[in-house]
C-alpha cells in the first residue's frame, strides 16, 4: 500500500475542484428541464473528451484522474442527455 503524496493531494483537490464546477450546470438543466446555454457540439467534443481521459486514467492507474473524469462523464453525460431530449 502507498501513502498519499503531495502530487496526489493536488490531484485531488484540482479534481474535486473541476468535477464540482459541473454540479451548478447539471442542478440547473434537470430542474428547468431544459439546456439552452449548452451548445451540443461541444458537449459531444467534451463528454468524449472525458471519456478518453477516464481512459487514460484507468491505463496509468491513478486514481484522481479515474475518480474526477468517471463523476464528470457522469454529469457531462447527464447534461448531454438533457440537451438531447428536451432540444
């Protein structure tokens, strides 16, 4: 077993940091029921986008950058859906 370093204190923290910015975005979609803001071809670019860094991040094995980018496909997801469905 490893002990936590300072590198994987930044990770985590930038993490947590970028993955809680899409919660305001996602709350707000599924309670007006609709994404106007959103433009679709950057969501699209940006989910897959993230898809690839979960990837890598599970290629590597390092686990703030697995966590992070799997709860942010998640939201980014969820937002796209959205985007689909009510647009």
């Amino acid at each position: 077993m490893t002990h936590l370093n300072y590198a994987d204190l930044v990770g985590y923290l930038a993490a947590s940091l970028t993955t809680t910015a899409f919660i305001p975005q996602a709350w707000l979609t599924w309670k007006n029921k609709h994404a106007d803001g959103v433009s679709l071809g950057m969501y699209v670019i940006f989910t897959v986008g993230i898809a690839l860094w979960l990837c890598y991040g599970i290629l590597i094995q390092v686990w703030p950058i697995i966590i992070s980018n799997a709860i942010t496909l998640l939201l980014a997801g969820f937002i796209l859906a959205m985007k689909i469905i009510y647009n």
